[in-house]
C-alpha cells in the first residue's frame, strides 16, 4: 500500500478554476506518491479532486476518497478505498485521521475551512501532523498575512503560527514531507 503513512489534500471541487492550479496539484502528488505516501481526499470526480485522484492512478499511489453519502454521485471511481460519512464534518475527520500531513492546495471556503480546522487541532494538540498551505504563486499569501496579524495582536501565539508551513513549490512540499 504505503510505506511512509498517509497524507489529506484538501483542494478545489470547482471546474472553473486556473489549469496552472491542477498542473501544481499534479506536481504536489507526484512529489508525495513519489515518497511512498498514501493519499487521502475527497474522493470526488469534481475539479482538483478528480485531478489528483487520476494523477494518484499514473502514479501508481494509494488513494482512499471520503465523501457524504449525500455526494455519492461524485464519487472517483478510481479509488482503492472508500470511507463514507454521514455529514461533512464527520468528512472532515474521516480525511484527516492518522494523516502524517495536511496538504491544502489552491482552493476555495471549503479548502479554507479544511486547513484552518486541522490548523486549530493541531493548536490543540489534537492533529499531530505537519500542515501545508501550498502557497504556488502567492495563492496563500493573504492567508498567512491575516496569520501574521493575529500573532501581531497576540490573537495567536508564534509557536502556534509555526504549525503551518507556506512552502511555494512542489520541491519544497517534498523537503518538508522527508
């Protein structure tokens, strides 16, 4: 299956986004199949997440999709697991579970409410992996400004602003999977 653990991407469900965002997904997961990580997503066949379930297949990697039950005609059907929930939050900690990383590729509210929930557990002790916010071309720049103004406010601690990580390319996603 895997040989150094399992990794969540959170990403985009939309079609209409940029291709240079799926291009950079693709590099992501190639780089983590790449390491020997399983992936964990989704699961759907919409926009990045059936990007990167079909590139998880080219690459030969392991892939488990989490999707509602209310989202099963979205479903990839290229997964080598499925994990069903009944709402999405219960999504939310299914995908996270055991995960070595939380990877949060260019996306929208949905990818936002992702990465900052596992951002709050790992705050709490309460998510162990490292967090990524694959900042490719400055998507994720306005995010750690906001970041960077809380610890300012002493709204956030700088230990915990140091849970999340901004790297900018595939090869520095790598370096931190290592």
């Amino acid at each position: 299956m895997d040989g150094k653990g399992k990794i969540v991407f959170y990403c985009s469900a939309s079609y209409d986004i940029d291709e240079k965002y799926n291009q950079a997904a693709r590099e992501v997961v190639r780089a983590a199949c790449s390491l020997g990580y399983g992936i964990v997503s989704g699961g759907a066949v919409k926009g990045t997440m059936g990007v990167i379930a079909d590139e998880i297949v080219r690459c030969g990697g392991h892939h488990t999709g989490v999707l509602p039950r209310f989202m099963a005609q979205y479903r990839h059907p290229a997964l080598d697991q499925v994990i069903w929930t009944e709402t999405m939050d219960d999504r939310k900690e299914a995908m996270r579970e055991g995960t070595a990383a939380a990877i949060a590729l260019p996306g929208g509210i949905g990818t936002l409410d992702e990465l900052i929930g596992t951002l709050t557990l790992a705050k709490l002790g309460k998510y162990p992996g490292k967090i990524i916010a694959f900042d490719f071309e400055g998507f994720f720049k306005p995010l750690k400004d906001l970041l960077d103004h809380y610890v300012a406010c002493r709204m956030l601690d700088p230990e915990s602003l140091s849970l999340i990580h901004f790297p900018k390319t595939a090869e520095e996603v790598a370096e931190l999977l290592r």
